[in-house]
C-alpha cells in the first residue's frame, strides 16, 4: 500500500489495451476488456523462449484474510481481480495450510508451517501461544482442537526458525531474489510494525507494514546475513526496479502489500489517520473498502508487470491469499492435522496464476495449497524440495497452470 497518499486511481493497463484513458482507468468494463496477454502477443510483443529452464521470472504477490467466494464473483468491489480470474488461471480449490497469517507465509518460502499458530514478532528468544484452535480464539476455530501437547510445542517455540527455506534454494542454485515489502520503514527493518505516526495523544503506530507478512525476517539464515537483508526492500524498489529493464528484476520477486493494500485492513482510528477510512475495519460484515483497495493495489502492480520487459520473456505471476477469514479450517495437502484426524486448515482462498506464454482462462479443481505452490516452484526451477514439499508427486503440483 502506498503510505503518502490513497490509491484512489484506477491504473489503465496501457500500453496493452486500447482505449484506455491514462488518468482515471478503464473506458470499458474490466470484464469485456480483452486478454492483455492476447493482445500483446499478437503485437509480437512476448518472447517465445526456451522454457527447458523454468520461467525467467517468477512474481509472487501475497495477498490477506478472504474467502474464495468473497473475492471471485465480488465484481463490485474486485473488478479488475475478477477480471485476471476470468482471463488466465484460477485454482478453485485453494487452501490456506492454517490459521492465523504467519504460519502460512512461513509455510510459503520454507514448506514447513513450523508448529505455530499465531501471529507474533520474530525473535530468537520470542515465544507465544497459539492464537487458533484454542477456546479463547473468539472464530471459527474457537475450541479446543489442539492437544495440550500441541499447546505446550507452540507455546515454547522461538520464532526464529534455522531449517532452509526458498532464499538457500534459489541462491544454490544461481537465481536471484527480492523481497519489496511496502511501507517497510528501511531496507532489512527488523521493526515489528510501522509507520509510528505523531498525534496530540503522542505516538502512534498503525500497523501498515507487518512483520507477521514478512516471513524471511523469520530464518536465523536470513536476518544474520547482511547481504540476504539487503534484499528486502520498500515497495519504491519494486517501481524502480520493474520500470528498469529485464536486468533489474530478479528472478523470484515477493511481493507482500501493505495491510491498507492486501485486503487485510487496519483499525478504523489508525485508518483515520492515515486519511484512508476505507481501509478501517467495518463494524461488521464484509470489509468492501479493503477489498476495493486491495484490488487497485493489484490493478497498478499487475500492469506494470505485464508492460515490462521482465514479461516479455517466459514469466509466471501468482497472486495467493493467506487463508479465509476465519470461517472455518477446510485443508489439504500436509495441512496440520489433531490426533483425531481433523485437519486443521486456513480454508478454501482465492489462488491465480497467469503465464506470458500461451497463456487462456482455465479452473483447476485440483485440491492446492501453500505447499503445493512452493512445491511448483521447485519443480519447474528444478530447486530441490523443502520438507512438506518433498512428499508431493507430480500430479498433485500445480503444474498445468503453471504450463497452460
């Protein structure tokens, strides 16, 4: 999310779609415009490259706390997502691996949800207890699902995690890799949250970035390595580095919005303060204006992707949410389970996936989920696999949207 100002514009996706005016957004409904891939193709515009390799470039954007019904299908407040969902790829049957965010981004880069279930900062001597699947949780999940053995574990896990994860990956095997974390205060901040924000009351932080959405600030392989740090940057590095040329963009691009942009939300008195009150917590129901931010976010970002020269080439975008809104725990794929059996999942979440080579509108019913999609990456780079993932065969990948 951008911090100095509302996303109040709609970005046209030009130079890929034509009439489209450059200040205020489409001149046509997101859902009759044309493929934007079809479009440049046939300028001659994407590159048929050799994909023996893999794709050239993966981008990854993580997105907040929804249901797949609330998002597909919502085309008054996510056009342009509905938009992508009905042009490219869409895994029906996505899952988030459980509840609450972290342990799913931490499930994302490393395959291993860790054995925790909440949500808190990173540290070599932090510890919390489980914020789900216990009695006090006040959702979905409010009992007590987890064994008193379970508690204990989690409870007396350091957040600060030594196995590998996708960085160790990619750089054994010569890939580059980027984080942009928008309204992360500094490159490599170990903050937990920012801005911090100065009132009559004195200061106030309002949460817009989230270390709980920056899993590499997790790995004790990552944060003791300057160089590594170095590479989680401020979303302004991603508008830089997109606009600079094939050479400028990595190979693995993270992208985690900001909470005012994921569709996560802030509180209504910190969304006050930053001047963006739709991006408050509703009081109750859907939270529209939060999706209607976040769909923007992927508006801009998404067309600046695909106008690139880093597009140009074979690329793959995905465009995940962490799990559902707490209304329930449905799972998959290594999901944690109790010692009944019940799975203890982060529920049905919208999953896209769009390709710069051939690209066409197609449903995966195939059940999927965080590790599922780390475990494709993997493959198609050919990067190994990380502990849930080494247990996936072929078939159970998402290999036909990521090979249209």
């Amino acid at each position: 999310m951008r911090t100095s100002k509302a996303l109040s514009t709609v970005w046209c996706l030009v130079p890929l779609i034509a009439g489209c005016s450059s200040g205020g957004g489409s001149s046509q409904p997101l859902g009759t415009q044309e493929s934007l891939l079809s479009v440049a193709a046939e300028k001659g515009d994407v590159a048929e490259d050799d994909d023996s390799d893999g794709p050239r470039h993966i981008f990854y954007v993580m997105m907040e706390n929804h249901a797949t019904s609330e998002i597909l299908g919502n085309t008054a407040d996510a056009p342009f997502t509905n938009h992508l969902a009905s042009h490219y790829g869409v895994a029906q049957s996505y899952f988030g691996v459980t509840h609450p965010s972290l342990p799913n981004y931490l499930a994302a880069i490393s395959g291993d949800f860790q054995g925790i279930w909440d949500d808190c900062a990173a540290g070599p001597a932090l510890t919390c207890a489980p914020e789900e699947f216990v009695s006090t949780s006040g959702d979905a999940t409010s009992s007590l699902l987890l064994t008193p053995a379970e508690v204990t574990s989690a409870t007396g896990t350091p957040h600060w995690f030594g196995g590998k994860n996708i960085v160790d990956q990619l750089e054994a095997t010569g890939r580059t890799w980027k984080a942009y974390m928008q309204s992360i205060p500094s490159v490599g901040s170990t903050v937990e949250y920012a801005p911090t924000l100065a009132t009559d009351a004195g200061a106030t932080t309002v949460k817009l970035y989230a270390q709980k959405h920056d899993p590499f600030m997790y790995f004790s392989d990552i944060r003791n390595d300057a160089r590594r740090m170095a590479r989680i940057v401020g979303f302004d590095q991603f508008e830089s580095d997109i606009a600079g040329g094939d050479r400028n963009v990595p190979d693995f691009v993270w992208i985690s919005p900001d909470q005012c942009h994921d569709m996560h939300g802030v509180s209504p008195g910190s969304a006050a303060l930053l001047g963006i009150p739709s991006c408050g917590y509703p009081a109750s129901g859907l939270d529209h204006g939060a999706i209607r931010l976040g769909d923007a976010f992927l508006e801009d970002t998404v067309s600046k992707i695909f106008a690139s020269k880093a597009w140009k080439h074979n690329s793959v975008l995905v465009i995940v949410w962490d799990e559902d809104d707490y209304a329930g725990y449905a799972g998959c794929c290594g999901s944690p389970t109790t010692t009944g059996g019940a799975i203890l999942g982060g529920a049905n979440a919208p999953a896209l996936v769009i390709t710069s080579k051939h690209a066409r509108h197609q449903v995966s019913t195939t059940p999927y989920n965080h590790y599922s999609l780390l475990g494709t990456i993997e493959h198609v780079w050919k990067l190994g696999c990380l502990a849930s993932t080494c247990s996936f065969r072929d078939s159970e990948l998402m290999l036909p949207l990521f090979r249209p």
